[in-house]
C-alpha cells in the first residue's frame, strides 16, 4: 500500500512538472534560437548579465515570478487582445502606441526594450523581454478578449480536458517530444533556406505573420474532434511562429546592444 501511494505521488508530481516544463520548453527554444543568431557584442553582453547561455535558461522567469506578488504588475504584460478583422494599418498603429488598449504585451515590450537601451546592465528589463519576445508569436496571446486568449475555448487533447489556449502553449510542442535543445536545432535546419527573410522581417511583418496564425485557430472547425488532424494542420504554423520568434528576438537585442 505504501508503494502504491509513493508510485502515485510520483505519478503526479511528472504530470505536474511536465505541464510547467513544456512551456518553458517553447521558451528555451525562441531564446536558444536567437542565442545562436546574435552579434558577438550582444552574445557577450547577454552572457555578461546572465551568465553563459542564461539568456536561454532565463527565458521562463517572467512565468515564473508570477508567484511573486511584488511582480503582480506584470500579469497582463504577457497578452495582448486583438479585435478580428484587423488591417496592417491597426496593427501598426496598435504597436506604435499600445497604451491606447491598456498596458499590455506591446506596451511591455516598448518600455523593457526602453530600460534596455538606456541601461544595457538591466538584467531585469533583458529577461522580460527574451520572455515577451517569445509570447508575441504565440498566436493565442493575440486572441479575443470574450474568450482570454482561448481560454475558454474547451478541447479534449487525446482524452484529457483542457483549451485552445494550452494546447498552443504547450501540448502542440510536446508531441514532437524533443527536447528545447533539440527543437531548436530541428526548427533551424528546417528554415535555413527562409533564414534570411526571416532575419530582414520587421517586428510588425512578424506580427502580421502571428496574427494571421491566429485568425487561422479561430476559423477552424472545432467540430472536428481528431487532434492528429489538429497538429497536421497546425505543426508547420507552431514551427514557423518559434523560429521566426527566436529570429526576431536576436533581431532585438542585436538592435540594443
């Protein structure tokens, strides 16, 4: 019996872990991306302020300090809710002045990229940003306000409850069951033929790529129930969205350091 209860616990504890870690995991890859693709000026100052490859190990610490009720400003930094049908000139204008929908994702990523330039030892403002970077081109961190990013949007996911929101966060990733290391070295042999068009692509072209990812989630047919289908369909655009991610993030820091 006392096996038994060990064996059970133990059971818990990796389902646990496993529905934490595979977020990370999306993290880790965006960052581990954009590690390789740095200047050596931005390389070493990010491995002066976080330690060798920390840019990589520190990309989910904005996740994490959620649990710290001194960084509860921070909660709605992580999405930005966008209306349907918006035109390149919406969105554009949303990115150039993000406080006119609150103090959101884009919002955040202005000002961290702000205390960035203007300190370039501000460790803090470095690891928000590899973090936001990343929930950018995370097409559900772009959803519906009625719905909190899919949320709300109910699935099974091969027999377990859960929404539309988490299987992009993480279950989408996790069924290629590679590690972030792993992945990352996948998505970049995968895309080095589109490297360069992806490195040329704007922080408003990147987001226009994510937004209509995002449209394409909203418009499928949810009657359809057979997730092999669902990740036949959509693993290409995960792919896609990681790597262009990590692209634009080395984008960024190269732009600050």
């Amino acid at each position: 019996m006392k096996l038994k209860k060990i064996i059970i616990a133990l059971n818990l504890f990796l389902i646990t872990f496993s529905v934490s870690a595979y977020d990370a995991i999306g993290h880790r890859i965006i960052a581990d991306i954009a590690y390789q693709h740095l200047s050596k000026k931005a390389k070493k100052q990010c491995d002066k302020l976080l330690g060798q490859k920390g840019l990589v190990y520190e990309a989910p610490w904005a996740d994490e300090v959620k649990s710290d009720k001194s960084y509860d400003y921070s909660y709605d930094w992580h999405f930005q809710n966008l209306k349907d049908s918006m035109t390149t000139n919406d969105l554009k204008t949303l990115l150039e002045n993000p406080t006119i929908e609150g103090e959101h994702l884009f919002y955040a990523i202005k000002i961290m990229t702000e205390r960035l330039k203007s300190n370039q030892s501000d460790a803090e403002a470095l690891k928000f940003l590899v973090h936001l970077v990343g929930d950018l081109h995370q097409p559900m961190h772009l959803g519906r306000s009625d719905d909190k990013g899919g949320n709300r949007v109910e699935m099974n996911w091969f027999g377990k409850k859960t929404n539309v929101h988490a299987v992009w966060d993480s279950q989408i990733t996790a069924s290629k069951f590679m590690s972030y290391s792993e992945f990352s070295s996948y998505l970049q042999n995968k895309f080095r033929p589109k490297e360069n068009s992806f490195k040329n692509c704007s922080i408003l072209q990147s987001l226009e790529a994510v937004y209509a990812v995002r449209n394409s989630i909203y418009a499928y047919d949810m009657k359809n129930t057979n997730n092999y289908h669902y990740v036949y369909r959509f693993a290409d655009d995960l792919d896609e969205m990681l790597f262009r991610g990590g692209m634009q993030l080395a984008n960024v820091l190269n732009g600050i350091f």
